[in-house]
C-alpha cells in the first residue's frame, strides 16, 4: 500500500473527502497534466486519469479543473484502464497568472504548494523588478516565497548584487546557490520536509531543472544544453511536474516563463510590498496613490532615500496593470451580465409569444 501522506495528505483534504457523499471516490494528487490526460499518484501507485465529462462541461473556468498539486476524486477501475476524475478538492493555495496575450483569464500554475522557490540566476539577466513581480505572484498564493539566486559562480560582485537587494531582504529570505559548484543546495534541503510541496518559478534557464536534479542526486529532468547562450524563446521543461525526492518531500518544476503577468487585486499588490503598506498608513489621505499627492509619506520616503526609486517605480507599475485587470473584469462582467439578460428577455418574448397564441 503507497503513503499517501508522503504526497501532502493531511487533515484538510481528509475533513473535504470526508464530507463527500460519493463513498466509491478515492484521492489522488494530479503530478503531470498532459494535453489528453492526467498522471496522478493514489493509493495504487501511480496511474492515470482522465476528466468525467460533468467535470469538463460543469466547471466555469480553466482554474476550476485539476492542476498540478490538486488532489482530486476518482473512480479507480484498474491498473491499466484510465482513472475518471470526478471533483477537485478545495485547494489550500495556489499560484496563478494571467494566461498569456490579451485574453483576461486566470491560468492556474500550481496547487497546494507550501514553499515557493523564485528563481533567479546572477549571470547578465539579474533583474529586481522582476524578483518583486515573482514575489507579488507568490505572496497572493499563500505560500511562503523563498528568493534563490542561482548561478553564483558566474558572480562575485556581492557587494553590488546585495546592495540591490535591500528592500527584498526584507520581505523574503534569500539563498544564493551554484548548482556547478554544490553550493547552496543543503539550505534549500532544509526547507524541505516529507509531506511539504515546494514549486520553483522564474525565468527560463535559471538553472530550475539542474537544481531539482541536484536536489534528487540523479540527472532525471531534462536541462538545456550548456552551450546554447541564447535566453530567449527556449523553454527546455515544457510541462509542470510534482516530484517525490527520494528523502521524502515534494518538488514542482516548471517551465520558465517569459513574462509574468499578475493575477490579483490591486488592494493584495500591498502584502507583497509590506514597506509601501506602513508608509501608507502616514499618508494625508487615506486614498492616496502615492504618485502627485501632498504629504506622502511614501513619496517623502522616496525623496529621502529610504525607499529605493526603482522599488517605487515597480510598485507604480504593477498596481497600473492591476488597476487595468480589475476594469477589464468589471467589464467582462458586466458583458456576461447583459448577456444573461438578453437571453432572459429573449425568453420572455417568446413566453408571451406562446401565451397570446
Ligand atoms: N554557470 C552555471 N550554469 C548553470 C548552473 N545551473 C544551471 N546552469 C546552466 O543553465 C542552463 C539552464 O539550466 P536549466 O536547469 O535547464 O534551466 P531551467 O530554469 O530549468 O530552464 P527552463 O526549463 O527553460 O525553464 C543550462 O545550460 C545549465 O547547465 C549553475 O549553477 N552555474
Ligand atoms: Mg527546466
Ligand atoms: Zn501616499
């Protein structure tokens, strides 16, 4: 019989199986979703499975059906027929993103994850702002980020490189490491735990993949080839997969993404930037957006030097392309809602229609 627990069971998801009525379901954690189907992990091992059709057609968005880290219920036949997953289990965390291009969709990235490691290499493409994009992005997921600067050996410029990090050592902690050398992966074993579900997110060929693969001890995923140096449009891991390490623990890879594009409200922007939400409380006006106000403190701390330009500037940005998401779905909504009341009206014509025949 598997543990299920070494694949992040617990009481939480027990009370919700618990409580279905459907007593033939079983649990099972989704660890890769393919084009056509599903891995998962159950009782029996590792099987695979596919969606009911009540599941596919019932569910309003993308984000309600199974990702990467869910567990769900299914109906387990045998060993060689497909699972059908009927229901997933209320989530405890999870990380999204807006789907890429002008569509405004929330695309799930991964469920139930305890630990977020944002990767980021110190080689040419070391970027803050970007750090505090994947930050905001982990924060609102509930899980806890955890900043790992990868690539250490292509960097000796600490000085400059800590220098830049001053406001996000203030928000998550942060680990340097060199998979080439060894370096650095023992602190980021320590976070893990048997039953815990880490994820690491970032750019492509942040050195993502080498590190789980050092983490496993055995070269089992996939990583770019050493001599390609071009960043841009390759994606080695094209597929998010949960892992088992061998010590206990679970691990998500995934692949790199070129542009993280937000998913949340602008209100949540201040848990990711807990220095703006102080200052914000000294500000004149309780609305105040911090761009032409007068006594502002954020501004004024700005001005001062105690708050970074660049952290501002990102700041600014981030809550602009918040502001716009939100108008975008208040419009959407309002779109769906008109819809609604067409289709209604057509109904009721054709209701009197009937009735003054
Ligand atoms: N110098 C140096 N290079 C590294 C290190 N770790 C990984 N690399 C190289 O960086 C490149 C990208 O590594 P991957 O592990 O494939 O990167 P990734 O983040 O998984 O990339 P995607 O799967 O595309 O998202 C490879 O050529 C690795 O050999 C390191 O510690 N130092
Ligand atoms: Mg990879
Ligand atoms: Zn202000």
């Amino acid at each position: 019989m598997f543990n299920l627990s070494d694949y992040g069971w617990n009481s939480f998801f027990e009370n919700n199986f618990q409580s279905n009525k459907n007593k033939d379901f079983i649990p099972a954690r989704v660890t890769v979703e393919n084009k056509n189907n599903f891995l998962l992990f159950c009782e029996h091992g590792e099987i695979t499975g596919e969606i009911s059709g009540k599941l596919m057609y019932g569910s309003e968005s993308q984000s309600d059906l199974p990702k990467v880290g869910d567990w769900v219920l299914i109906n387990y036949f045998d060993k060689n027929s497909p699972a059908i997953i009927h229901e997933v289990l209320p989530r405890v965390t999870k990380l999204s993103r807006k789907i890429a291009g002008i569509k405004t969709e929330e695309q799930v990235i991964a469920a139930n994850i305890d630990i977020i490691f944002i990767v980021q290499s110190l080689d040419s493409t070391f970027n803050t702002n970007r750090i505090e994009r994947y930050l905001v992005a982990a924060v609102d997921s509930g899980a806890k980020p955890v900043v790992v600067l990868s690539k250490s050996d292509l960097n000796n410029d600490f000085e400059e490189i800590n220098k830049k990090l001053v406001t996000i050592q203030k928000r998550a902690k942060i680990l340097f490491s060199s998979s080439y050398l060894n370096e650095g992966i023992e602190k980021i074993r320590k976070f893990i735990r048997p039953g815990l579900t880490c994820a690491l997110i970032g750019p492509s060929g942040a050195g993502k993949s080498t590190m789980i693969n050092k983490l496993i001890g055995d070269d089992i995923l996939p990583t770019r080839e050493v001599r390609t140096t071009d960043n841009r449009g390759r994606h080695t891991t094209t597929k998010r997969e949960l892992i088992l390490l061998p010590e206990g623990g679970l691990i998500i890879d995934t692949p790199g993404m070129r542009e993280l594009q937000l998913w949340t409200d602008s209100n949540s922007l201040n848990s990711a930037f807990p220095e703006i939400d102080n200052l914000s409380l000294k500000c004149r006006y309780s609305d105040c957006s911090h761009i032409h106000e007068k006594n502002c403190a954020v501004i004024e701390a700005v001005e001062k030097g105690i708050l970074p330009e660049s952290s501002y500037d990102n700041y600014l940005k981030m809550h602009k392309e918040l502001k716009y998401l939100e108008r975008r779905m208040d419009y959407q909504a309002a779109q769906k809602e008109k819809k609604k009341w067409i289709s209604i009206g057509k109904e009721m014509k054709r209701f009197n229609k009937l009735n003054n025949r």
